[in-house]
C-alpha cells in the first residue's frame, strides 16, 4: 500500500533547490532536487540513494533516515512515516482488530452536550453517543468516515470544509498504510476510494501524511446549519488503533446553540438507542 521509495520520490520533488543551497539556472527542469543532490546532501552514496528510490535498498539506518530527513525538511509526522517505512520489513506491525469495550461505550454516553464517537485506523465509526447519530443522520456502526467524504457527500454535503477534511482523510489513510502495511481491509479499503474517486486518486499520489488532532470542524446540517465545532482526538490504550473523538462549541456560541437544538430534534427508535447496545464488529 505504501513504500519507502516513493514516499522519497514525492519528498525530493517538493525541496527547493535554492532554499537548499543548490545554484540553479533556466535551463534546468528538474522538480526539486536531483538524485545526487540529495545524495551529497545527506552524505550518502548516489548508488545507494538510487537503489532507495528504486526500492532496491529497503532497510536504511536510522542515521541515514535522520539526514535524509533533514534534507527533506519533513515535519514530525512525516519523520515518523519515513522510520516506519524504513523498518517495515524488520518488524511488520499486525493490524489491531476487536470490539469497543462495554466500558467504553458506557463512557461515551456520558458525553451528553457534544457529539462523540470512537473511530478505528480504517476511520471505521465503530460506536457514536446520540448527538453523533443525529449529527450524521445515521446510525454510527456502520459508517467509514472515509467513503463518507469521497463517494457520499462530497463538496455538497454535510462537510463544510470538504476539501481540507479530503486531505485530513488521505493523510491519515497514508500514515495507517505506512503503520499496518498488511492490513488486507485497509488495503481493500484504499482500493475502493481509489476506483471511486479522482480527487482520492490526485491526493493518494501526493503521499503526504497527516495525525488527526485536535482543531475546527465544520458541518452544514440541514436541520440546524452552519455548525463550527472543535474536535479534540483522544487515542485509546492497549495499542488498539482507537480513538475517542469529542466534537465541542464554545459556550454561548451559535454552535453551541445548534447543538442543542439538534439534542431537542425528535428521532426515532434507532437513533435514540445508546452507544452500548449498538453491536460492533471488526
């Protein structure tokens, strides 16, 4: 699903050449660096940072990934892949599976004021309180955030700012195939937004990486509008891959005012049942 030669591929096409130290002239055609410009930056052979982007050397050491970092210019999240990927045939991490602990379930429905729901790497809406059933107009089991954005709603639908969530889906959907590259239901999942969607594609082919954190979430409900909310990530314990997501408005805000009218909406039986009866499977 993901490689380390074409993750360098895409990171030397994005540095420039100039802010880089490289003298450049009109004539050249080149996007980014070439090969051997990043070889002599990071201090390695040019055979064997060809053989990297050929995938032919697949295992570099933590030295070399620290330079070629530093020659890249890559963030904390994309440092990170880029070690992933480097170890992948070392040490291949299993795909975590199960269900939402009762526990768990009974926690979420705590949550009364906010919309909140557990989500798997797959963005898998594994459970969600009633709020997140009537902000998705849905029942949560059931719902993979990712086919939502691409094949469902897309720019007209219930995401206010679709094209900046795309990219927040595509980046996370990067770093999880970097983390589980033998997850055959991630794979079948990336295949599928693939064959569906042509900005999925565009996006897919740029490799960028992305952590879901916390940060503004808007929604065009049809009910109750314009809904800017904050959305805080709280990732789960025992390496489950899960992450709680609470989705909250200021206090005397317009958003906290369409939340409760959307508490106040009649819904029916299905939507009304709380997290823990709701059966989740992986």
């Amino acid at each position: 699903m993901d490689d380390l030669a074409s993750f360098l591929r895409t990171r030397r096409s994005r540095v420039d050449p100039v802010a880089a130290g490289i003298p450049i002239d009109s004539r050249r055609r080149v996007e980014g660096l070439r090969r051997e410009e990043v070889a002599h930056l990071s201090g390695v052979s040019v055979d064997y940072y060809v053989r990297l982007e050929q995938g032919r050397a697949t295992q570099p050491s933590e030295q070399v990934c620290d330079a070629l970092a530093r020659v890249f210019g890559l963030d904390a999240t994309e440092r990170g892949h880029l070690y992933r990927l480097a170890r992948q045939r070392r040490r291949r991490a299993k795909a975590p599976g199960g269900r939402v602990r009762p526990e768990l379930l009974r926690v979420l429905d705590l949550v009364a004021d906010a919309p909140a729901l557990i989500m798997d790497h797959r963005l898998n809406v594994l459970a969600g309180n009633r709020l997140a059933h009537l902000l998705y107009g849905r029942p949560m089991p059931g719902l993979n955030s990712a086919r939502h954005i691409f094949l469902e709603e897309t720019e007209r639908g219930l995401y206010a700012d679709w094209e900046n969530c795309t990219l927040d889906v595509v980046g996370h959907l990067r770093l999880a195939a970097g983390k589980y590259p033998d997850d055959p239901r991630l794979a079948a999942l990336i295949g599928e937004l693939a064959m569906g969607s042509e900005r999925f594609r565009r996006l897919w082919a740029r490799a960028d990486v992305r952590a879901r954190a916390h940060g503004r979430k808007a929604y065009q409900h049809p009910l109750v509008g314009l809904l800017e909310l904050h959305q805080e990530n709280f990732a789960l314990p025992d390496e489950s891959g899960m992450e709680l997501l609470v989705l909250s408005a200021p206090p005397d805000s317009p958003a906290a005012d369409g939340l409760r009218l959307l508490a106040g909406l009649d819904a029916d039986s299905s939507d009304t049942q709380p997290a823990v009866n709701a059966r989740v499977s992986e």
